[in-house]
C-alpha cells in the first residue's frame, strides 16, 4: 500500500507545484483556459488548472524604447538622420496578448515608421527649433494607434538629429550672415537715434546764439587742456564772415 501511495503523493506534490504562481505587484497573468481567454488574474497567488490552464505573464511597468536612427527627408528636401525614445505601458493586458502577436516589436517598427512620416512633413527649421511640439505630434498619433492593442504611449522625446557637414556648414554660414544683419540694423538705428539728437541740438543752439559761443568756449579750453604739440580748431562762420564785412568796409571808405 505504501509503495503506491509515494508516487500517488510525489505526482500531487508535482501537481500542485506546477499550478502556483506568484506575481509581483507590477505583473499580471492572462489566462488560458482550454485555449481561450479566461480572466486576467494577479498580483499575488495564482493557482492554475495543470493541463487545462496556461497564463502569459505581462509586466505593466514603463517600457524605455529607443528608435534607431532613421533616414527623413525634411519638408524643404533636406537629408537627416533623426533618433529617438519613447516611453510607453500596458494598460490592457488581455488586448496586449490578444490583439497583437509582439507588442514591443509592433510598437518599435510603428514608431519608426511615425517618425519618418511626422517629421518628413515639416522643415529642417521646425524640426530644430519646434521639438516640444513635433513630441507631442508623435506621441499623440502612438497613443491613437497604439490604443487597440492596449498600450498606452506616454511620452516621445527626440534625442538626435544628425546633420552631414555641407549641410552644418551651410547653416553656420546663415547663422554668420544672420549675425551680420543685426549688427547692421542696430549700427544703422544708432546712426538715427544720433543725427535726430544733433538736429535738436543744433535747432536748440541755432535759437540762442549765446549758447554756440559758451559751447565754443568749453571746447577751446578742453582743446587746450591736451598734451598735443598741434591743435586744429575751427573757425566759426559768423566770425569770419563780421571780419571781412570789416575789412569790405573799410576798403569803400579809403
């Protein structure tokens, strides 16, 4: 009796064995029943119907995939290599097991091909300076398409855009040239801002000649404070022109 009972108990034990699982808090287990879908159980202890019963364990934690390099062609014909990372979850893990035959390889090449169509409709320009918002273009269309294999898109994050030297170089140039017309632009609004102000200065000396001799008088002693050997100074106008109406005079009466 007792050499037939030990493999009677040995088989149970092996049995019972096979039928535990435990999942962790961050698990779930799909169900099988018969090779139809049954219930999603977990977290915790599962116990399963040896031979009738088969699970598929999903983990719901946030899933970090990194794009590969693709090839886009901007809107404005520009060749680049643009990379990514998305980050995404399920949500969903019956549609995850059901729905889908991988929905990490699914979700990779979905986002590679979404990459190259989002960002082939806009310009090298807008793909350099507009990220935030080309982001949130990707990840909303992951999310939609995403969202029947119960898979949730959380973020999308362009990493790289990767530029061959003529096209760097032509840009740098741009930069340069961009530079040089501000530079212009602001020398030319100093070059205004200075000629209005020495027309109201010379508007405000022009109504009072006593002002134009004082100013004339400051410069004099500011000239004659350098160490320079020679000084050049301006004659004014009204002084010349009182001399030789003198001089005119004076020749008529002799």
């Amino acid at each position: 009796m007792g050499s037939v009972l030990l493999p009677l108990l040995i088989l149970f034990i092996v049995l019972a064995a096979s039928s535990i699982r435990i999942l962790r808090e961050y698990e779930r287990a799909v169900v099988f029943q018969l090779g139809r879908f049954w219930k999603v159980k977990g977290p915790g202890l599962v116990i399963l119907i040896p031979g009738v019963q088969k699970m598929v364990r999903i983990d719901l934690r946030v899933v970090t995939m990194n794009v590969e390099p693709q090839d886009v062609i901007s809107r404005d014909n520009v060749s680049v290599k643009v990379s990514a990372v998305i980050f995404f979850r399920v949500i969903d893990p019956q549609k995850a097991i059901i729905q889908v035959e991988n929905f990490l390889m699914a979700t990779s090449q979905l986002a590679q091909t979404t990459l190259r169509v989002v960002l082939g409709k806009h310009e090298l320009d807008e793909m350099l300076a507009e990220r935030e918002r080309l982001n949130v273009d990707i990840q909303r269309i992951l999310d939609a398409q995403t969202d029947g294999w119960g898979i949730k898109v959380t973020n999308v994050e362009i990493k790289d855009i990767d530029l061959n030297e003529s096209m760097v170089r032509a840009i740098a140039r741009q930069a340069e040239a961009e530079r040089e017309r501000r530079a212009k632009v602001i020398h030319a609004e100093g070059e205004k801002q200075a000629a209005a102000a020495l027309l109201e200065a010379a508007q405000t000396l022009a109504r009072q000649p006593e002002a134009m001799q004082l100013r004339y008088l400051q410069t004099m002693t500011q000239v004659a404070g350098d160490r320079a050997s020679t000084i050049v100074f301006p004659l004014p106008m009204d002084l010349l022109g009182s001399l030789l109406s003198g001089e005119r005079k004076a020749a008529k009466d002799s």
